[in-house]
C-alpha cells in the first residue's frame, strides 16, 4: 500500500472524526444553550428592575429559561393605573405606579420610546361613552379599560395577556376631571443578564411591541423631563422680567409658592408649581437677581442633575 494512499485515507479519517467531534459539539452546545431556571431566580430581579419596586406577590413568574449566559422570563406583573377624561370626553391612560409611592407619566414612557404621545393617533377605545350610561362618567368599563391597555401595550384584545382585577373612581380626581385607577395583570417578557449582583433585567417586551432597553429609556425619559423643565422654568423667568418691568424688582422671596401667588394670572397664566419628577420647584429671588431650580431626577439640591435658571 503506497504512503500516498495511506495518507489519504488517514485524512478521511481524522476529517470524519472532526465531523463527529463538531457534530457532538453543536448538540451538546444546543443543550446547554436553552436550560430551565427556577421562577425564584428571576422574580426578585423582575420586583427590582430598572424604574420599578414591585412586591414578590405582584410577579409570577410563568416559565425561565437560560439562553447562552442570558435568560428570558415570561411572567404576569400587577400593574396599577390612572386613566383620566381629556377634555373631549375620552379615557386615556395617564400614568402608571412604579414603586408604592411613585407614580410615572404615560406620555414621558410613549415619547421615549416611540417619539410621541400614545393619543397622537386616533384610537377606538376613546370613544366618548354613551350618554345614558352614567356610571361611565365616574369610572371606564372593564371593557374600555381592556381596550386602553391593550392599545397601549401592544396587545391584542380579548386576550389572557391582559386580565382587569378592578377599576375605581378615585375620591378625589386627577385635575377637574373624572379618573380611575385600575389593578390589571399583564404579560410581559424579559430578558435577564447575570452579572455581579446575580440577575438583573435588561429587556422588557409586551404583545407584539419590540423590545425595550429598560436602561436606555429611563435615560431618554430624564432627557424629557429636564427639557420639560427648562421649558417651565423659563417660562416663570420670562414672567419675572415682565414683573420687574412693571414693579422696579424681581420677587423677594425663598418660596417658589409665593413667587406664584405675585405672578398669576396677570405674568403668569398656566401655574406650573411641580417638576416633571412631581418634586416641588424651588426659587429665591432679591429685587436684581433670581434663581429657579428643579431638583431633578435625584430630588435632591446642588446635585449634578439639577435644572437651574438664574439671573
């Protein structure tokens, strides 16, 4: 047998038994790709994740599975929401709890992901209510309420993705117009990354929606709130100058509710006396010079996060 013939069946050889090698490899990797979690292990990071402080009973945990070094959940989250009448008579969803005693803007979430606010487009669910229904002014149907969420979250209803617990009046209205709060469970998925503080969510998705960098729209959410800020700020300077004008001083006070109570209504139609983080503004004022702040995201004075308009 020639040395060139042994050669080649010798490669054959060692290429098949590479191919087996990288065959068991790929299956073995598979295997280990996809492997079940214990819904204990990714409830905590799902109470806890970016933006939220949730109770244990407010998750459950539907299935988790490890893929890669990652792991995706699916799990039923209670959720807690103000929906409120505009001034056309229509519902709207309005806000939604984060933390037990926090509550965070619908349209600052709609604009950071999507770039407008969710009642930008038309929507059938705000259809004003019948007026021989008159239970509808005080709170929406379990329905309507259905309806909303599910037009906000990307799911198409019926469905056991989003289930109403209870929908009440609120005692005392957001504004001058009738509202409600509303206990719902929805279906959400969420992608998980094991770092040195154990699991942690990434990545929220609900319905048909695309997945959410949780991180990255906390982010754009403050970028929102700090231009509202400076848009509101200087709206009160702009006031604060036309009092000057008129009285020789700007307003003497270390109270941002007095400065209001001197400058509406004739300098300043629309009182805005919370920031986009429903922290009150502050203001100091002596007859030539003025400072208006909002504490930002942090709450907290003489931070780097502050929004500050002094002259």
């Amino acid at each position: 047998m020639s040395s060139r013939f042994l050669s080649r069946h010798i490669a054959a050889a060692l290429a098949l038994v590479a191919c087996a090698s990288i065959s068991y490899a790929q299956v073995d990797n598979t295997a280990a790709v996809r492997a079940p979690l214990k819904p204990s292990q990714v409830r905590k990071p799902l109470t806890r994740m970016p933006g939220f402080e949730l109770t244990n009973g407010a998750v459950r945990v539907k299935s988790a599975t490890m893929v890669g070094a990652a792991a995706e959940a699916t799990a039923e989250i209670r959720n807690v929401f103000r929906l409120e009448k505009d001034l056309q008579g229509n519902w709207r969803v309005a806000e939604i709890r984060t933390r037990p005693d926090r509550w965070e803007y619908i349209d600052f979430i709609a604009r950071a992901l999507n770039g407008s606010s969710p009642g930008a487009s038309p929507n059938p669910c705000t259809a004003p209510d019948p007026p021989f229904k008159s239970s509808s002014s005080i709170q929406p149907t379990v329905k309507r309420t259905r309806c909303l969420l599910g037009s906000l979250l990307g799911i198409e209803v019926p469905s056991d993705a989003i289930r109403i617990q209870e929908v009440a009046p609120l005692e005392i209205p957001m504004g001058d117009r009738p509202s409600a709060t509303v206990v719902a469970w929805v279906r959400v998925d969420a992608r998980l990354i094991n770092g040195p503080k154990g699991w942690q969510v990434t990545e929220l998705r609900t319905g048909n929606n695309n997945w959410a960098n949780l991180a990255a729209v906390i982010a754009r959410v403050d970028e929102i709130k700090r231009a509202q800020a400076r848009t509101e700020l200087a709206a009160t300077a702009k006031a604060l100058e036309s009092f000057r004008k008129d009285r020789g001083s700007y307003v003497v006070t270390d109270s941002h509710t007095v400065l209001i109570d001197y400058l509406n209504p004739r300098y300043l139609s629309v009182v805005v006396r919370v920031d986009p983080w429903s922290q009150p503004y502050q203001y100091q004022g002596t007859p030539n010079h003025f400072t208006l702040r909002s504490l930002g995201a942090d709450g907290k004075e003489n931070t780097t996060d502050d929004v500050v308009l002094s002259v």
